[in-house]
C-alpha cells in the first residue's frame, strides 16, 4: 500500500495535482491498471528480483501477451484518438430513406455525381422516394398489432351496417389501418383539417392571410449550385432553402409579434408547375386589425426610392411587369431583346 500512495504523489507532483478529488482519481486509476495490465503486473513480480533501479522498459510491438488480441498492445502507427461507448449499439441496417439520404449528401472536398445529372437526378429522387413510401407501408402492412388496428371500428360498422344484406364480408378483403402520422392520408388530412376547423370556431375569421413564394435566384440558392447548373435541376436546395425561409418568415411575425400578438397560426405547402413551392399562412392576432389600420400593414402602392430604397427595388424587380420592349429595354422581363412574359407569337 505503501508503494501505490509513493507512485500516487510521485504523479500528482509531476502533474501538478493537488484537490483532494483528483488525487482520488488518479488512485483509482491506479489501482485499475494494477489489477488488469498484465505488463503491470510482470513488472510487480520481476521487480523483487532486480539487484538495482538501472533498468529500462522497452515495449515491444511485435511481442503480445499469450492470450490477448493482437491489436490491443501494440504500438500506433498513426495520430488519432478513438473513443469506446459501453453499450452503444451499432445497427449494421439503415432504412432505405437513410440510406438514400447518405448517398445525395454534400460533403467537404468531394463531388457528388448524382447531383449532377440534371433530370436523371429528378428520376432518381423520384424513383428513390417510391422505394422509402413502399418501404413505410410495408411496415405498417406487417405491423398492424402494434398499432392496435383492433381498436378501430370503422371496418366493423360497415360490416354491422349492412342492411339489405348484399354485402359478403368475404368479400372486403384484408383491412389495413393507416394511423395519422402517414404523411398524406385520409386520417392525416382529415386530422389538419379539423385543426384548420378549430381555429376558426374558436377565433373566428383569420386576420391575416400572407402567401410566401419562392424565388429560385435567391442567394442561397446560387451560391450552392454546381458549375453549369441552374435552379430548375436541384429542387432537392430550392426546397431546403425555402423551408428555412419559411421557418424564418414565421418567426419572424410569431416571436417577433411585428403585427401584434399571434393567437395561432396554420400554413400550407403547394407546388407550381414548375417545381417550386408557395406557402399560404393564416395568422390570428389577439388584437383584431381595425379598418383605420389597414394601410398601415398592407399598400397597393410602389413604394418611395427616396424613403426605402431597397424596397423599392425588390418591388420593380419582382412584381411590376412593364413598360417593356421598345419603350423599356432594360425592364427586368427583357431577355434577349424580347419580352419574357409575352408568347412567342407576339413577335411574330
């Protein structure tokens, strides 16, 4: 014992040690290594033996203990660090949208091909997303007790509800219960919409009604578009980045109250033609907005270059159309010469 409290101090004196806590530490330490290092322990039973102190400890990579793993005492050949979790488990099997996932990751200093082929990659995503939905219903298809299918009546009553007799309950076939939480079914449409209901027999009317488009020559897009590539070959960014915006507009009049205290609020996502994406919010506000407020929240007009210039910009910019062609050459609709916004026919 004497011995271990002697080698204890001689490591906190070098170490410069001195709370009582991690002298504890290092006496546990200790002690672990003297019970499970075999080195350890051959050192303990040769030292009575030895005439004098000069001796070195030379380990040797080549030389493993008779019984251990080869990799356990040998020398590293490189400088990392690694780190083993106790009862951390580790899945050799990822689900099909984990995996996919994986594969159309943007990763530091390497280049993804899948993102660059354009329509090929749209087919891809399309045809990956199948596999992930088939995948989620397969699950649920096999995995009916879990969800407690039983409980739900619905199947029951139309069998129960069979009055003039014509129907064989042979006939329906197997029943297999979608619960709510699957993304685009009747009970998860049914549900948001009983929400939507909510809130306005119990608010009345929204205050508010805002739609947020997305404009695919926002920065955020550009920047993270690869050389050659355009807006319309990566919805995998344009939907990214218009859900971040998105959550931003949103917290933006939630948390920031910039219309006034929200009561509650509800969106929804459409798609255009062309793949991107609209947002309809509906907004209540605590205090209702009174007529005389009106045009303090919404204008009609464009608005003054001398007072908000960089609004002023935006609103030519995005949502004025003309004058054009000989009378504006330089109107943002004009593209080569003509007009973006007119058929081709009119040139013609």
């Amino acid at each position: 014992m004497g011995d271990c409290e002697e080698r204890v101090t001689t490591r906190c004196l070098y170490n410069f040690i001195e709370p009582a806590e991690e002298r504890a530490i290092v006496i546990l330490l200790e002690n672990f290594l003297e019970d499970h290092n075999q080195l350890i322990q051959l050192i303990k039973r040769v030292s009575p033996r030895l005439q004098n102190d000069n001796y070195e400890i030379v380990i040797k990579a080549d030389k493993v203990p008779l019984g251990e793993h080869a990799g356990r005492f040998n020398a590293p050949t490189v400088d990392e660090v690694a780190v083993i979790m106790v009862g951390d488990y580790r899945n050799n099997k990822v689900s099909s949208m984990n995996y996919y996932a994986h594969r159309i990751m943007v990763r530091q200093h390497q280049d993804n091909y899948i993102l660059r082929y354009r329509q090929l990659f749209h087919q891809y995503i399309v045809d990956m997303y199948a596999k992930v939905e088939s995948e989620r219903l397969r699950f649920l298809r096999f995995n009916q007790a879990k969800l407690r299918s039983e409980e739900y009546i619905h199947l029951r009553d139309a069998v129960a509800g069979n009055i003039d007799g014509n129907l064989n309950p042979n006939d329906i076939g197997n029943a297999f219960i979608l619960p709510s939480s699957y993304i685009g079914s009747p009970r998860n449409m049914q549900e948001y919409m009983q929400d939507a209901m909510t809130y306005v027999r119990h608010y009345g009317r929204p205050d508010l009604f805002i739609t947020f488009t997305c404009n695919p020559n926002w920065e955020e897009i550009q920047t993270l578009l690869l050389p050659g590539q355009q807006a319309i070959h990566r919805h995998d960014l344009t939907a990214c980045v218009f859900k971040q915006k998105l959550k931003s507009l949103i917290d933006f009049i939630v948390k920031y109250s910039i219309f006034g205290i929200t009561r509650c609020w509800l969106y929804t996502i459409e798609w255009q033609k062309r793949g991107l994406p609209h947002a309809h919010i509906l907004v209540w506000l605590k205090d209702r907005i009174r007529p005389e407020e009106i045009d303090q929240i919404i204008s009609a007009e464009i608005p003054d270059p001398l007072i908000d210039q960089e609004l002023f910009d935006i609103v030519t910019k995005h949502m004025i159309h003309g004058p054009c062609g000989a009378f504006n050459m330089t109107s943002p609709c004009m593209e080569n010469g003509k007009c973006k916004k007119l058929p081709k026919a009119a040139y013609e």
